[in-house]
C-alpha cells in the first residue's frame, strides 16, 4: 500500500512537468531524479535552495559539457514557472510593469514565488539580498542587470502604494532602493554602488545606536530633493554607512557618549577602509552628533558634546562667533560629570553671562581639569599643592599679570561651585595672596591718516561686501563682529538724521548711534540688490542664513590688501579702527561721556583706553596753562 502511495506521488510530479512541453525526455528525467532524491515529490515544494542545489548539481554532472549545462540549468525554473501559472499563484495573475524584458521579469518572478513571496509589495531588503547571491550563481555575467528587474517590480509596487510620511524603525535590513517614499528609492535606482544602500539593523548592535543611525539617515533622506544623488552619495550616504560600521565594531552603544579617542579611531578607520577618502567624511561623527543633540527637545546635558545652537543664546551669543559646542569628550568620566554640573548652572541658572564669559569660565576650568589629570588627579582629590601648582604652572606661561589675575578669579569661583553645589571637598585656598599688581600700558593704536588714505584708494576695487564692511567698521567704530551680524531692521531715520541701531553681545545692550547719511544710503542699496530673506545685511558666503564670519572678513581683506603694491605693507587690525574713532572724536571736542556713550562702554576708564595720545594731549595743556598764567 505504501508503495502504491510513493508510486501515485512520483506519477504526481511528473504529472505536474507535464506543463512545461519544452522540457522533455533526459532533461524532465533529471529534474525528476533531483527532486525526488532530495524527497520533493510535488513542484509545490520547490524553495530558492532548491533552485540553487539544482543549477550546482547540473554544473557538477556536466562539468566537462558546457553546451549541456546552459541547456539543462534552467529547466527546474521552467516547470516550476509553468506549474505555478497552471495553479494561479497570485504573482501571475497581477499587472506587472510595461516594457520590462521577459527572461529577466520570469526569473525574479520564479525567484519570489520560490521565496514564498505572494505580492510584489512583500519584497524585501533580505530578498533583494538572496536573489542577488542567486544570480551570481545562474547568471554571474549578468547578475547586475537581472537584479535591476527585481528593482524596477518593487518601485512599481511603490508607486502603486499609498505614501504616509513618518516612516518608524524596524529592527531588521533596511535597503534605500526599496524606501517607503517612492520618489527617493526611484533616484537610488541609478546608484553604480549599492553596497552603502544596506543598512542593516538586525545586526547584534545596541538598539540605541541603531535608532540614531536610522534617525540621522531619515533627516538626511528628508533633503535627497535638494541635493544631487552623486552630493547625496559623497557627503551623506556613504559616510554614514562607514559611521555604522565603525560603531557596531567598536561596541559604541551611543553616538552622543562618544569620546574623543573614538572620534580618533574612526578617522583611522575611514583611510583603512574606504577606497578613496572624501576630505569631509571624518566629519560624519561631528554630524551624528550634533544632529542628535538638537534632535532632542530638552538638551541632554549627559552628552559629551552641547551644541550652543540648542540653548536660548540669542541675546547672549554673537553669531558671528565660531563657536558651536562645549565638548567633554577628552577627560575622565568623572570628571565630566562635574565639569558638566558647572557649566549646566551657568547656561541654564545664570543668564548674566555672555557666551565670551561662558566661554572664559568653561576654557579657563577645563585647562585646570587638564593640569589635574595629567598629575593623574581628579575633582574629587583636591588638594591644596594641585591649586598652588597650577598657579605656579600659570605664572612660569609668562602670560601679562591681568591674565594671571583673571585666571586665578574664575579658577576660584569654579573650586567655590564644585564645593557649595556639588558638595566636594575643596580646600580653602587663600587666593589673594597670589594675585600680582596690574598696571595698565597704554599703546597708541589709531590708524594713521596715510593709512586710511592708501586704503580708499584702492577701496573701490574691493568686492563689494567686504568694502562695505570695513567702510562701516570706519564710520562707525564698532567691534568687527557687530558690524558683521547687523540686521536690516537697524536702520532708521530719526529727525533727519540717519541712525544704526547696535545690539553689543558683549553687554548685552542695544546702543542707537548717528551714522553718515552715504553710508546709510550705500547700507539700504546693498540690502536691495541682494534681495536675501535673511535677517542680516551681510550674509555668509554658503550659508545665507547666517552672518558673514568676522574671521573670514579678516583673511579676505587682508589678502585683498596685498594685491595692490600701496597697501601690501599695511598691517590691518580691525579694533585699531575703533580706537581712531574714539581718539578723533574725544579730540574733536565729543568729550569723554559722549565718546563712551558711542562706543557702548560700561566705565569711563574703558574709554580712556581706546583714546590714544591722552598723555601728550595732558601735557600741551599743562603747558598752555602755564604759559597763559605765565603771561
């Protein structure tokens, strides 16, 4: 009986390749005797491993015969397609894309029904893998074409779908060329290297890691209209992919704990394993992070980078400045944790600050922490010789006695915070007994009049937005970055006089002072004809939304001076500008309330030093008094 059973199933199957006529005689005996050797008595059986098993057993049988291997490798894909048309599988019943070659259309169809694949839109990252390992082993020469088929189903697929824009993580392969937008996997079709297109999240990595890498990638797919594929590929795409791979190797299990020596490593690893470095892939890691950090709602004040473009810095930061994080990356983690705590309270808990006193407090406590652990020191273990080492390692730097001064100032206020916030304990150290004796050096800094003379000579050759910065750095005497991050609203007209009206980061005070009527008229022209929706008048070279860089007007006018034989001996300094103007206008008559007033100082003896020949003016007045009362 059971014999009769096993006979039936054998009829059965031949019975089933009784649909393919173009497979007859030894070629359906050999598909008969591979099948049922391996216990496949039904064509319904058949797998992709099936597939594979038989195009390597057809190599192996006719090893020396390659006319009989291109003719019997294909066979099983052929009664299986057959058989399964003949059953109606739901793959050859849809509507399929036009104009796609029909070799090539069948065969990803075999593949698919063979995966058990029931509609197009279950094709997969993992599938698009398998069907490629496939082809190398059918077709090899051709693998790369026949794959684009199986691309050219799902994006059909794709824009038959509805498109819901939020697309969530999901812990397994992700391919871009089958991304849920349809627009943005249409432009990786043409993508030569599909390798960094996978990005494989079932990977025994840390879920955290792999959730910041897919948010970064989907913030960076969300501008793919805006860029080129080649941009996209290049800056984007491609480094990230290393980025990933680097993480899941060195066991990173967040992006925004990164250290330093990471950071390091993962420069290195970019030259031992990218074929051909873009000069800006390092920079990767310092995306990743940045955009993790502005990502959240609340700034994460454990990372080991802040951004200070998440902070509510706009009345406190000039946007002129530089400086876009404080980093904690490069000492011991305890450390950081109290260095973190200080620099918390004076973001968040002391607004009287302005980014340069941050700046001042956060550089001046992180060189002492550096001097600490260098001494392999901590926080926690001060003692009374590390403070006094440090102030005698300060004092051999040879820096001027107000610089020690200040240095000893703000290293006693942040022992003072560690002590009463973070409950450390510090020794009471008698810092007034270090501090030196000031004296101030007054150096004449006003610029010549043949200086000025020489320079708007060759001003009108001059590109037109450094020109205009210097002529209002001129006119005005302002510090170099507020002339750079002035707003178009600052312009105005008050009983026919022209104004500018002046936020000072500095002293976080807004000053109104009188500007020549030309300068306001040139100011509104070059406002008009940039036609920039920015808010400020001079705008930065790439980026339009930020404010022309202070430092890059230095090296441009600087390099611009040295074109012409009357000005490559000048020696610019933006603040001597403002040290001509305070000294013409005192010498004019201006007296020294209205010279601070203009310059937007706090004290009069800050205006005393930016007028320059104060001491010779002193002395002819001495000797005009006498010789008058001599008379």
């Amino acid at each position: 009986m059971a014999q009769l059973k096993i006979l039936n199933l054998h009829n059965n199957l031949y019975e089933e390749m009784s649909g393919s006529p173009s497979v007859l005689g030894k070629k359906r005996d050999y598909i008969y005797s591979f099948l049922t050797e391996r216990g496949i008595v039904s064509l319904s059986d058949v797998s992709t491993d099936t597939l594979t098993a038989f195009i390597k057993s057809v190599r192996r049988d006719f090893y020396f015969d390659q006319k009989k291997i291109f003719s019997y490798k294909g066979d099983l894909e052929t009664v299986y397609f057959n058989f399964m048309k003949l059953e109606g599988h739901p793959l050859t019943q849809i509507p399929l894309p036009e104009n796609t070659n029909p070799p090539k259309l069948k065969k990803a169809l075999i593949f698919l029904m063979a995966s058990g694949i029931m509609d197009l839109s279950e094709i997969s990252a993992m599938i698009r893998k398998d069907y490629e390992a496939y082809l190398l082993e059918s077709v090899p020469a051709k693998a790369n074409e026949y794959l684009k088929t199986l691309d050219i189903l799902k994006l059909f697929d794709l824009r038959k779908q509805p498109f819901i824009d939020g697309i969530s993580y999901e812990n397994q392969l992700l391919y871009l060329g089958y991304y849920k937008d349809p627009q943005i996997a249409q432009r990786f079709y043409y993508t030569q290297t599909k390798k960094f297109l996978y990005f494989d999240f079932s990977l025994p990595a840390p879920l955290t890691l792999k959730k910041q890498i897919f948010l970064i990638l989907k913030e960076d797919l969300s501008h793919a209209g805006e860029r080129t594929m080649h941009y996209m590929m290049q800056h984007y795409i491609t480094p990230l992919h290393y980025l990933y791979d680097f993480c899941v190797q060195e066991k990173i299990t967040d992006l925004k704990q990164v250290r330093k020596e990471q950071i390091q490593s993962f420069e290195q690893y970019l030259t031992d394993h990218m074929d051909s470095i873009y000069k800006g892939a390092s920079t990767a890691m310092y995306r990743a992070r940045k955009f993790l950090f502005l990502a959240d709602k609340k700034p994460d004040f454990t990372a080991s980078a802040w951004f200070i473009e998440h902070f509510d810095l706009s009345r406190r930061a000039n946007p002129t400045r530089n400086v876009e994080a404080f980093y904690f990356d490069d000492m011991s983690a305890e450390n950081g944790i109290y260095f973190k705590h200080y620099m918390r309270y004076l973001l968040v808990l002391s607004p009287k600050y302005s980014l340069q006193g941050l700046l001042e407090k956060y550089y001046s406590a992180k060189e002492f922490i550096r001097f600490l652990e260098n001494r392999n020191g901590s926080l926690s273990e001060i003692s009374y010789p590390d403070i006094e080492s440090y102030i005698n390692w300060k004092d051999a730097s040879n820096c001027s006695p107000v610089t020690y001064n200040n240095a000893l100032t703000r290293l006693s206020f942040f022992l003072t915070c560690l002590h009463t916030r973070e409950h450390l304990l510090v020794p009471s150290f008698p810092f007034e007994h270090f501090y030196k004796k000031a004296y101030y050096l007054h150096h004449d800094r006003s610029v010549p009049e043949s200086i000025i003379d020489r320079i708007f000579t060759v001003l009108p050759d001059f590109p037109e937005t450094i020109g205009l910065i210097f002529l209002t750095l001129y006119s005005t005497g302002l510090r170099i970055n507020e002339v750079c991050s002035l707003r178009k609203d600052a312009l105005f007209i008050r009983n026919g006089t022209h104004w500018l009206s002046v936020y000072q980061y500095k002293l976080k005070t807004d000053k109104e002072i009188p500007i020549p009527s030309e300068l306001f008229r040139l100011l509104n022209r070059h406002i008009e004809e940039q036609q920039n929706p920015a808010e400020f008048i001079f705008t930065a070279i790439q980026r339009k939304d930020r404010p022309y860089q202070a430092s890059t007007f230095v090296k441009q006018f600087k390099a611009t001076l040295l074109l012409y034989d009357q000005t490559q001996d000048i020696v610019f300094r933006t603040h001597d500008f403002r040290h001509t103007v305070a000294t013409d206008l005192y010498f004019s008559g201006a007296g020294l309330q209205t010279t601070r007033a203009f310059l937007g100082h706090s004290r009069d003896d800050m205006t005393k030093q930016y007028i320059d020949h104060l001491p010779g003016h002193i002395d002819k007045l001495q000797e005009q008094y006498f010789e008058e009362n001599d008379s």
